[in-house]
C-alpha cells in the first residue's frame, strides 16, 4: 500500500522543543508569564501592530475583540456564509445574529457589494475571514465599515504570511484575531492571538481577557466587571517563541507547496486555484481546488479519488446557514455551489516533492476519467 500523505502537521524542531521543556521546568512563579509575553512582542512586530494578546484559541480572541467593540445581544454582524463555524459561534455566543452573505467566485471571501446590500440599523460588525490565506478585498470593506460606522473585523486564523497592499492581514481592521491550531502554519498547539493598533480597543480587551480585572486594579483578586478565561500557557506560548524564531522560512515553504501545485494545475481546463490578485501576497496555508461544473467532478468523487490513493485531503466549508441551527440562505449562490465541487490539497512543510506530484496526478487522473 502507498505511504499515506497527510494533509497537513507542524514542523517542530529541536529548537520548540527545547524552549518549551524550559518553560514546564522553570516557567512558573514569577517566569510564569514569559513565553507569553515574548510570543505576544514577537508576533506583534511581525504583523507590524502595536498590541497582541495570546489567546487560548482564535475563537476566544474573537469573542473578547468583539466584546470589547461592544458586539451584544441584538446586534447583528455580517459575515461569508463559507466559513468554518468558529467565525460564526462568537457572535452567536455574544448573544448577537450572524447574517451570512455570498462570496466571491474567485477569492472564495466576503462579496463587499452583498456586504453593502445586509447593512441594518443593528449592524455592529463586518467579520472579513481570510479563507485559506485568500484575502478579503480590505480597501472595498473598510471604506464600507468607515461610510457607515461599523468596526470591519479580521479573522486572520488561516492567513499568516498573507500581505494585502504592504500590510499584513489582521493588521488592517479594527483588530484582527490569528489562530495557532496544529493546522496552521505556525502552531502552538492550540492557541490565538488579538491583535490591534488601538490603545483603547487593547485595554478593553485585556481587561476582558482577565476575568475582567483591569491591569491598574490595585486591590488584589477584584474584578472590575465580568469578563473571560481565554489565555494561552506560558508553555504553548514556548512552542510559539520557537515557531516565531523560524516563520520566514515557514511562509516561505507555504509559498513553494503552493507555487508547484500552480505550476502543475492552474492552466488546466475546468480547474481554478487560489487566487493572488495585483497588490496581494497569499499565505497559502491551505492550496484549494475548484473545479468548473462542466468537468463532471465533484466533491464526494475528489474524497473517494485521494482516499484510493491514500492520500488526505479536506473538504471545502460547507455554508454556514446550511448547518440545522442556522436559517438556510440558499441565495448565496457561489456559498452553496463551490463547496459541491472543491477539495483543500496536502500542504504540510516537510511534504516531499514526489508526494505532492502523486498529488498533481490524483488530479489529472480525475479529469482523464471527466
């Protein structure tokens, strides 16, 4: 049988292993913080933002960034309907409605012209996620959330490396929210981060971050209101020191995986790949495939064609309001068709490159048989 080609899994070197047996040996008491702090200072000036705070999960960086903007029950945030429900379950836990929207039929994000269409008195957030390292089109949705006064939010979680006009995604918005999953192209196990360049926003959000107690409370154990338990380990925060000492080669190995399947895919009939518009660079954390309905392929085929050959491969986001718990918009009409004929390819760092041609050819096979 063919060795299996996982879809993905971090790299981790001597040098993550090291710092994080430093912090279970010697990281408590008063080195209890740390790695943290030194993975929040690293990761704050990759992105080129003033303030970060490492999180437990991107999903709790978001919920205390949007708390902070004042997101609360009734309001409304808009969002893509294809997304993973991490993007969504904040809002709903805030007590708030997320209304899904279409996407756009190349970048796979939020369409700012339907963004434009579901604005309401009670819109309270734009929520622009990054799909697979794709970019969200941040000119158009930030001179939408200016125009009307509604904070634009960044889900950043699979865009590490990803850069839009000379910025890098998550730095662009009110704040932007990163995840740190063992999927991700830096990982810490599990892990998030809030990032933003507001003085304001951050002791909001910090304070929330801390069970609500403000960093100039000077009673000891006293919470100033009501907040959540969201942080990162002072050893997941070790791991992400090491990932962080190492992310320009990470991104760059993202960029090679994706510039060979470009290289071997993009000018096929029927097939489209990633899109990296004039002024943008992708991250290419997860190199996606989608196919044209003429070529008969679809997604349970491209399931059973990499399971044949043992290779891992990942569905496309299915639509968020087609979930039992949500209203179905079948009018988002890219949303509900894309994911009916797409596929996430194996992009792990160390992939060989004669496993990422047996790849290619799962693919050309495919289309020989359409």
């Amino acid at each position: 049988m063919k060795t299996r080609i996982h879809y993905t899994r971090p790299s981790i070197t001597d040098l993550e292993v090291k710092y994080a047996t430093d912090a279970a040996a010697n990281g408590w008491g008063d080195q209890c913080y740390d790695y943290i702090n030194r993975f929040e200072k690293a990761f704050a000036a990759h992105l080129g933002v003033e303030f970060a705070i490492a999180t437990s999960s991107c999903t709790g960086a978001m919920q205390i960034g949007m708390a902070a903007v004042g997101i609360s029950s009734g309001d409304e945030v808009i969002l893509a309907d294809t997304n993973w429900i991490a993007s969504a379950a904040p809002i709903v836990h805030l007590g708030a409605k997320p209304v899904f929207v279409d996407i756009l039929p190349d970048t796979w994000c939020l369409d700012p012209a339907a963004v434009e269409r579901a604005i309401t008195p009670r819109t309270k957030g734009i929520l622009a996620v990054h799909l697979y390292g794709n970019l969200c089109a941040m000119d158009e949705l930030l001179a939408i959330g200016s125009k009307y006064q509604i904070p634009v939010i960044e889900d950043a979680a699979e865009a590490i490396g990803s850069v839009y006009r000379g910025s890098r995604a998550g730095s662009l918005g009110s704040f932007g929210a990163f995840s740190f999953h063992g999927t991700k192209t830096i990982t810490t196990g599990e892990g998030g981060i809030f990032v933003t360049n507001n003085a304001s926003l951050f002791e909001r959000a910090l304070t929330l971050s801390n069970h609500g107690r403000a960093r100039n409370q000077a009673r000891q154990f006293w919470p100033d209101e009501l907040g959540y338990k969201f942080k990162m380990s002072n050893i997941q925060a070790a791991l992400g020191v090491g990932q962080m000492e190492r992310i320009e080669p990470l991104i760059a190995r993202k960029r090679t995986i994706f510039q060979f399947y470009h290289d071997n895919l993009a000018s096929l009939p029927g097939i489209a790949i990633n899109a990296e518009h004039d002024g943008t660079t992708i991250g290419a954390w997860m190199p996606t495939l989608v196919f044209s309905p003429s070529t008969g392929v679809t997604r349970e085929r491209l399931v059973q064609a990499f399971k044949e050959e043992n290779v891992d491969a990942r569905v496309f986001f299915w639509p968020l309001s087609s979930l039992s718990f949500f209203e179905p918009v079948p009018s988002n009409l890219n949303s509900w068709d894309i994911p009916q004929r797409a596929i996430n390819l194996p992009s792990y760092h160390d992939i060989a490159e004669e496993d990422l041609m047996r790849v290619v050819n799962v693919v050309y096979g495919l289309l020989d048989e359409a």
